[in-house]
C-alpha cells in the first residue's frame, strides 16, 4: 500500500508542477497591454488640469482631428475675462487659437505635445466670445477652455 501512495503522491506532484509551469509560461507569454485610446488619456489630462470651477463663465472640451478647425461661441455680459487654455495631442502637435472675427489674426500657437500647464490671457468681450481653434498637422488633439470672469 506504501508503494501505491508514494506513486501517487509523484503522480500528482508532478501534475501540479507541469500546471503551474504552463500557467506561468501563459501569463509570461502573453502580449503586452496596449495603452488604449490616448484620447481617453489626454481629455482626462486636460479636464484635470484645468477643472471646472464656481463662477466660471463657460468652459468646454473637444477631441479635434488633424488640420481640423472648430468655433466656440460663448454669450457673455460686457466685461473683462480670463480666458485659459489647454491642449493634449502626440508629438509635435499644436493648435492655433484666435479670437478675431475678421482679418488675418494668425492666432495663438498652442502646443499640445508634452505636459505643459494651461495657457491665459485676459481680453475684454462685449456679448460675445468666439474662439476658432485649428489643429496643425498632426493630431488628433483634446483642446479645452474656460473663461472666467475678471472681478473689477
């Protein structure tokens, strides 16, 4: 009887030994992870580097395509602002901003790439803002703004 348990206690040791082995060739073997969408990532960098606060005028955030352009309007009391903002993108990726309506205001170069912090300035509106941001050649980029009302 001793001979038969010894045998069987190798036979299932020896079992276990070849699962573990296989399970840990499966997990070692596997692919990487892929990092995902880096949208996702960047619009989560821009919301919390520049959050919504209280008193704030307007904020928004969009995922824009390369060479893409896009106008946001925001209908605002007469006074002065502070306007900041914030963009996320691969290398070399940029975005233009303006606030003129006419004319050849080449903007506002903005650079996407990196983990800079958000720009501001301050400007005076009367009734309403209207930003037009466009994206330079490689994107696609998360861009994001807030205004906010200067005290005075």
């Amino acid at each position: 009887m001793t001979g038969e348990r010894a045998r069987g206690a190798i036979l299932y040791s020896t079992a276990g030994a070849l699962v573990a082995a296989g399970a840990t060739w499966w997990f070692l073997a596997a692919p990487p992870e892929s990092p995902g969408d880096p949208a996702a990532q960047w619009r989560s960098d821009v919301e919390r580097q520049l959050p919504d606060v209280d008193g704030q005028a307007d904020a928004q955030t969009a995922a824009l395509p390369a060479g893409g352009q896009q106008t946001f309007e925001s209908f605002v009391d007469t006074g002065s602002y502070l306007v900041s903002l914030i963009c996320r993108g691969g290398p070399d990726s940029f975005v233009r901003v303006s606030l003129s309506r006419t004319g050849n205001d080449s903007g506002l170069g903005v650079r996407c790439s990196g983990q800079l912090p958000p720009d501001s300035f301050e400007v005076g509106l009367g009734g309403v803002m209207r930003m037009t941001v466009v994206v330079g050649d490689e994107g696609p980029v998360v861009f994001r703004y807030s205004l906010k009302r200067v005290p005075g």
